[in-house]
C-alpha cells in the first residue's frame, strides 16, 4: 500500500515505548481502582489495546461510536451517538480514551454527556494533542504526544476510513488533503 503521508510523525517504536509510560502512570495512579476504560470508534482501537495491555489494573472495556454531523456543519460540537456504552457507569471510575484532541469539541461534548450518568470519577486518556486548533479548553490527564498543526493518519487515525493500519503515525502530503 502507498501512503500518502510526507513525513513520519511518530515511529511504531516511539508509540509503543510511550503507550507503555502512559499504562504504567495510569497503573501507579489509579492503584487499587477498578476502572471502566471507554474507547471513541474507530479512531481509538489500535492505541487503545495497546494502552490496556500495559495498565495492570482491574478493568473493563467499553466503546461508544460517535460522528459529527459531517464537513459544512458550524462547529457546534454537538455529536451523535451512533453506538452507546453497553454497561452504565454510574459509580465507576471511568477512563476515557481519545485518538486526537483538535479543537477539543468532541471531548467536551463526551465528557458532558458522561458527566451526567454520574461516574465516581473520570480520566481522559489521550494519544495525541493538537493545541494550535484549540477551540474549547478540555483536561487531559495523560497525553501520548502533542502534533504540529498538520492531519495525521495511522495507528488507528484515518483520512476517509483509510490507512488506520498504518503502524506509524505520519503527516499527510498537503496535496492529499481533502478540499
Ligand atoms: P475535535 O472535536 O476537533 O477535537 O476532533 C477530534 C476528532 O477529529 C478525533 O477524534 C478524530 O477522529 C478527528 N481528527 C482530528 N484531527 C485528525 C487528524 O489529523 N487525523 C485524523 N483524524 C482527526
Ligand atoms: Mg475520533
């Protein structure tokens, strides 16, 4: 397969020895806790069994699916659900994990709605930080890397729900860019 991306970001090597840094401070941070960990599809899946193979915890797996309404929408943030958590987290110490935080809105919007089913407390986990498209401010407790401001695909991350098997995470050439 040719991908089009200009420029290695991160290498499998470089994600695999920070995955490994980030389960084992949620380890020692989370001791004795029995956490629900969440994953946002699809983006999260490869991140997140490599991140809970490292965290030597009690702890349990969900996912909920979610889209934004899609290019052209006004960046509400408002998100649909198109597959919610199977268990209830009311109680749980939940552990949210994200592939990419840009504007944040997505996470803020998550975070809302999870907030109101009463978690006993709640993390967010999450690979990469793009801050120069902040728009809404949102805690991160514990980020794998922060990205210059240029689309990523791989290790999870698509362009068109393709090159998420990419095991690096690299840049796209802007000439792949969609308009
Ligand atoms: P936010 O609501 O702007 O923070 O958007 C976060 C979501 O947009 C992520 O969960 C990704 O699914 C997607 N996204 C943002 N930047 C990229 C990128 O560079 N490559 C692939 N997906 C991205
Ligand atoms: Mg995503």
């Amino acid at each position: 397969m040719e991908a089009p991306v200009s420029q290695i970001l991160i290498s499998e090597e470089a994600l695999q020895q920070r995955v490994r840094e980030l389960g084992q401070q949620i380890t020692a941070e989370c001791a004795g806790l029995d956490l629900v960990a969440i994953g946002l599809l699809k983006g999260v899946f490869f991140f997140m069994a490599d991140l809970l193979r490292n965290i030597d915890l009690m702890v349990t797996i969900d996912f909920m699916a979610i889209s934004t309404y899609g290019p052209g929408s006004p960046d509400t943030g408002v998100v649909r659900i198109l597959k919610d958590l199977d268990e209830s987290i009311e109680g749980r110490h939940v552990l949210l994990v994200e592939d990419i935080i840009d504007t944040g809105l997505t996470l803020a919007y998550i975070l809302k709605t999870l907030r109101a089913r009463n978690p006993a407390s709640m993390r967010v986990c999450a690979l990469l930080n793009r801050p120069a498209r902040r728009l809404v401010d949102v805690p991160i407790d514990y980020k794998g890397f922060d990205v210059p401001d240029l689309f990523v695909v791989g290790y999870g991350l698509d362009l068109g729900q393709h090159y998420r098997n990419l095991r690096y995470i690299g840049a796209l050439a802007p000439e792949s860019l969609p308009q």
